[in-house]
C-alpha cells in the first residue's frame, strides 16, 4: 500500500510541476508578446495574457521580479531579437522614438503658449500703463 501512495504522490508532484512549468512559459510569452506590441508591461496585463493568476505571477520570484523591471521601465524594451523578429524591432524603435518626439513636441508647444500668454499679458499691462500716463502719440478722448 505504501508504494501506490508513493507512486501516486509522485504522479501528483510530476503534474504539478508540468503545470508550473506550463504556467511560467505562458506567462514568459506573454511578456515577450506585450513588449512586441508595446503595451504596458503589468501584472494585470501579463495575468490576462497568459491566463494565468496574479498570486502565480506574485509567487514566481524571476517572473515577479522580470515584470516589474519592465513596469518600472518608461517605455517597453523589445525582445531579444532573432533575425526574423529585426523588422518588428526595428519597428517597436521608430514607434517609441516617434512617441517621445511627440511627447517633446507637446511640451514644447505647451511652454511656447504659457510664453505667449504671458507676453499677451505684459503687452496689455503696457498698453493699460501707456494709456494712464497719456503718451504722446495717442490721442486723448476729449
């Protein structure tokens, strides 16, 4: 009796642990794939992915650790790259580049506007002193 019990928690541990095994590769794909894709690197988005459970991703100390390097990160880092994957990486670069640039640029337009307001500002404060102190190119309403 002791040898079928032996033998069926063997069987048990064996299967548990193809299931693991299962579940890490998954959740590695998944990774790989949200980082193809560009999207957000989260536990909720690898969860969803690779259909596994957060208290999975929690309790694998590489997979844990892996997804919130890349959480932490401002924007996905590709794959490793194979030959056939240079194109999309070269691709996920040109997006990110183009995303940045368009942040920059957003920026950029958004100081340029504050500086305009301002200078609106200063401009109508002038013209308001201009006019209390009656300039000499001006005619006064009489």
């Amino acid at each position: 009796m002791t040898d079928t019990r032996t033998q069926r928690t063997q069987t048990l541990a064996a299967a548990a642990k193809a299931k693991s095994q299962a579940k890490t590769k998954a959740a590695e794909q998944a990774v790989r794939t949200l980082v193809k894709r560009g999207e957000p690197i989260t536990f909720q988005a690898v969860q969803r992915e690779a259909g596994v459970s957060h208290a999975f991703l929690y309790n694998h100390p590489d997979l844990r650790g892996r997804i919130e390097r890349l959480r932490a990160q401002a924007r996905p880092v590709p794959a490793q790259a194979s030959a056939a994957d240079d194109q999309s990486t070269l691709v996920l670069a040109l997006t990110s580049q183009i995303t940045r640039l368009k942040k920059q640029h957003r920026e950029e337009v958004q100081a340029l506007r504050d500086a305009l307001e301002q200078a609106h500002g200063e401009n109508l404060d002038l013209r308001r002193e201009l006019a209390r102190r009656g300039s000499p190119g001006q005619v006064q309403p009489g």
